[in-house]
C-alpha cells in the first residue's frame, strides 16, 4: 500500500470514527432524557405505594388522610406548531414548578423539554440542539433555562403576536357568534385586547365590546337609560352578565308558568247538508228542458244556520266576544290547539265550505229557474 493510499484509508477511518462519536453522544443525551422520565415515573409509582401502604395499615374507622403530593400531567408531544408553542412551555413549565425536586438543575429542565419534542419542526430543533453538544463538547449552547425559553419562543411562537390580535379586532372575526356564550365572548375579547396591548385603553375596549355584541343585546345598549361608564369595560361585562342572567331566569319562569286557559267551548258545528238530489222539471209540453240541479237547503235555513253560528259581534275565528278576526290572539296560535280543538276547527271550516258551496248552487238553480220560466218554448 502507498503512502498516498494509506493517508486516504487513516482519513477514511477517522470520519468513520467522529461520525460514529457524534451518533453515540446524540443517543447518550436521548437516553439522559429519557432517564430523567424513568425517575420521574418512578418516585410517581413509589409514592403510590407508599399511599397504598398507609390506607392499608389505617385502623378501621380512621379517617385521616396521609397528606400526598401534587400530581402533574407531563405534556404533550410538540410538533412545532406556532398556535401551540405557549401552551406546551406553560404545560412544561407547570410540570418543572410542580416536582421541583426532579428538576434541580436548568440541564435537566431543557432535557426534559426536548424530550418531548417528537414531530414536526420540534425534531430539527432538537437534533440541532444535540448536535451542538456533540461538537462543543458541552452540555447546551443554553446556559440557563430561561435563555433556552427564549430561543423556543422565537422558534415556536407567533411572530408579530401584537399585530395578528389588532388585526383581529379591526374586522368582524371577534364579534359574539350566534348561540356563543357571553362569558366565552367577554373572554375571547378580553385575550385578543391583552395580545394587542390595547387593553389599557378602556374606551377603544368599551366600544368594541358593543360593536360585537349580537344584534338583540345593542339593542339594549341603545334602550339603556343609564349606561356604566364607558371607559371601565369591567362595568360593562358586569352589567351584561346581569342582563343575560335576568333572560335566563325569565325564560325557565316562561316555561315552567301553566299555559293559558282553554277559550269557552265553540258553538256546535252546523251538520253537514246531504248532496242535492231533486230536479227542477219544466211544465211546458213538447219539450224537455236541460234539468238543473237544485238543492234541498232553503234561503230560511240558510238565515237561521248563520244566526245559530255566531253570536252578534262575535270573533269569526274563536267565537269569543271583543274583538274581530283580524286581531284575535288565537289567529298564529295553532301550535297551542288540542286534538279535539282542531279537529272541531277543521269541521267548523269544513262546514263553513260546504254552506258556501251549496250558497252558490242556490243562487245558480235559481239564476237558471228564472231563465227558463221566463223563456218558455212554443
């Protein structure tokens, strides 16, 4: 072998040897992490033993309690998703407050961070993050905690949080949303002022809480006679919160208050006429004159089914004193009606057709009657 090959074969072999050091170093700070979730897991499982000892060694009847330790839920694997970069530090940093004797060192905390940063754009800031250990052969580029925070939220975080909530605000996406609660509205309004730093403003704050509230709730902004100071937006949500729980109280006492009384009993529907079944044939010899057909109701007994109807003055829809058809208070109240009251309604228009009907079939055979006994053939 040459000296030229043997320079080539020892630079070959030394690449080999840094790539196979940086892969051990990349998993020795994955299995540190993960050593640091065993730990945790392991004091967890320990102090429910030691739980399940003490309830099993209480006497009888005893009711103390053995104090016990807060226990946090670890967060949830991050996948670099901007939206949910601050609620997945505040879940990590929540779970380091609450266990802080895991936690004794910054190192350890930005492990545990790392550890779970399993998906998306989350991993390449890992991966970078153990590689510089690899290389600079420290522990992290960070050297507190906080420095680490910060780098994350300029990675992870909204970029111009400030002016994607002033955005917001100066169009319709804030407004009340039909069938959204007040207390969710107030909420969402008073999260997009605090992002936009505009929450010092009380007037700007006070106006558009009105501008977004739903349109019967302006309508109470514009009836009041004595509104809450318009530069205190916690007066408003007060006295709106007051006014939504006074609709909520009225609507369970609509509810639960009895319905109305029945109106008096109908007048007894007129029976229904049989179908006409005589003739009127013409006295006149030689000719038979086309048949008519004429009815066995009477113009009296058309007079005295009208009179027996309705009262003088009566409502022509319910038959109550009072009042005339086109204001009766039963006229869009259908839906309140009984069985029995509208089936006697719908024989009541039934009948009220058919006399109709039979009116006009009068007023016909009698038209035709006069013709042809005032033309008689020859």
């Amino acid at each position: 072998m040459t000296d030229r090959e043997f320079t080539i074969a020892r630079l070959i072999q030394d690449d080999c040897f840094k790539a196979v050091e940086k892969e051990l170093d990349k998993h020795q700070t994955t299995i540190t992490a993960q050593q640091t979730i065993i730990q945790y897991l392991e004091r967890t499982v320990s102090e429910l033993k030691d739980e399940v000892a003490a309830l099993v060694a209480r006497p009888a009847g005893s009711t103390s309690r053995t104090p016990r330790s807060v226990k946090i839920n670890p967060p949830e694997t991050f996948n670099g998703d901007r939206a949910k970069g601050d609620s997945f530090l505040q879940s990590v940093s929540l779970c380091i407050l609450g266990n802080p004797a895991d936690f004794t060192d910054d190192a350890t905390k930005i492990t545990f961070t790392l550890s779970y940063m399993t998906e998306g754009r989350a991993v390449q800031f890992r991966n970078e993050a153990l590689e510089y250990t690899s290389q600079h052969g420290e522990r992290y580029k960070w050297t507190t905690f906080e420095a680490f925070k910060m780098d994350f939220r300029a990675e992870f975080t909204p970029l111009d949080a400030k002016a994607d909530a002033l955005t917001v605000l100066h169009s319709k996406e804030f407004y009340q949303r039909r069938g959204e609660a007040l207390d969710d509205y107030i909420d969402r309004l008073r999260s997009l002022a605090r992002k936009s730093a505009m929450d010092t403003f009380g007037t700007w704050v006070v106006t558009k809480f009105k501008e977004g509230l739903l349109p019967d709730l302006q309508i109470v902004v514009r009836d009041m006679s004595s509104p809450p100071d318009r530069g205190s937006p916690e007066d408003w949500y007060k006295r709106f919160r007051e006014i939504e729980a006074q609709r909520a109280e009225f609507k369970v006492h609509y509810r639960a208050s009895p319905s109305p009384a029945a109106p008096p009993p109908r007048s007894q529907p007129l029976a229904r006429p049989p179908p006409p079944s005589t003739r009127i044939s013409t006295p006149f010899s030689g000719q038979t004159p086309a048949s008519k057909p004429t009815s066995s109701i009477t113009p009296m007994d058309l007079d005295r089914a009208r009179s027996q109807r309705l009262p003088s003055g009566a409502c022509y829809l319910c038959g109550e004193m009072g009042h005339q058809k086109r204001d009766c208070p039963r006229k869009l109240q259908v839906t309140d009606w009984d069985t029995e009251e509208l089936e006697e309604e719908l024989a009541r228009r039934y009948d009220e057709a058919k006399l109709r009907q039979h009116e006009a079939e009068v007023a016909a055979t009698g038209a035709a009657a006069e013709e042809d006994f005032g033309t008689p053939s020859l």
